[in-house]
C-alpha cells in the first residue's frame, strides 16, 4: 500500500485540491479535520459541518454554543488531543488499517497533515509501507500558527508549488 501524505503552508494551500487530484480508483483521502466534523455534526446535526469556505466557517454561528462553526472545530479537536497528543493520529491509523485490510486500499492520502507529533506517529505505524510525502507552497494561504507547516515542509519528500505562486512568477 501507498501512504500519500500531504502537508501545506496554510488554510487555502491547496491540500485537499491536490488530493481529489491524486485520487482515483480505491484511493481514499483521510482527514483529521473530516473526521471533527463527523463527531460534532452528530451532537449538532442541522449545521453544514463539510462546508470549508473559511467566510462560511468564520461566520455561520452554532447557536446552542454560541461559537463559530471554525471554533468549534477547533476546540474539538484541542479536546481530544489534550486526552492524548496522537488521539486523531490513531484514528486514522485505525481507519486506514482497517481500509486496507478488509478493503484491499491501494492508497492512503491524508489531505491535512499539521503537526510532527501526528505525522510521525502514523508513519512510524505503517514504516513497511511505500510512503511519500508532499507539501503544498502557496503564500497566499491563511498562516496557522498553532500548527507546525514550517517543520512539515522540511519533512516532506517533494515541494509542490501551487497554480497561485507560478502566476505570481510568471508561469503558465
């Protein structure tokens, strides 16, 4: 099996773009962030939990908290990672374990790589699989403070320069 993971240098970077255009087949895209929103959008279903349009995200209120739909996400998962650092690295260990065992997965892509801790836990967990790591350069993207993008993209295998900064360079 290969592992696809990929890392970027902010919200907007183009993570998930690139990984629905990898993926094809019995490829299946992992995401931490997808994985929060499946859990609160089973507490608080009348809410669109997938939609990822930061305006939509920074201004649609959940009313029975009084938060955003974006600070929702966030505290979820400071929540559950304060119960153990790699909490949302083990899940998806599990997921794809169980994708590749019982649904013979040819490729794992995890589109939301954000921090060494979890990066390094699921790759030291599949270690005997082929394992590639992308990092997406955009410097239009949100910068994330509370993430580690910087050491991710001295981590990463391949930098990927997005459609954005080549048009800011003059390339087509």
């Amino acid at each position: 099996m290969r592992i696809i993971f990929i890392s970027g240098d902010g919200h907007g970077a183009g993570k998930t773009y690139l990984a629905k255009r990898i993926a094809s087949g019995k490829e299946q895209i992992y995401s931490i962030a997808n994985m929060i929103r499946k859990e609160l959008s089973l507490v608080y279903p009348k809410y669109d939990w997938y939609n990822k349009t930061p305006r939509f995200k920074d201004t649609t209120i959940v009313k029975e908290t009084g938060k955003t739909i974006h600070q929702m996400l966030d505290e979820l998962g400071k929540e559950k990672k304060s119960l153990s650092n790699i909490y949302w690295a083990k899940q998806i260990v599990e997921l794809i374990t169980y994708s590749r065992d019982s649904e013979n997965l040819d490729i794992a892509i995890i589109d939301d790589i954000r921090l060494i801790d979890e990066y390094l836990y699921i790759k030291s967990q599949f270690q005997k699989e082929h394992i590639t790591h992308f990092h997406v350069i955009n410097a239009n993207a949100k910068p994330e403070p509370m993430y580690q993008n910087k050491e991710l993209r001295e981590q990463a295998d391949y930098h990927i320069l997005s459609r954005m900064v080549l048009s800011s360079m003059g390339v087509k």
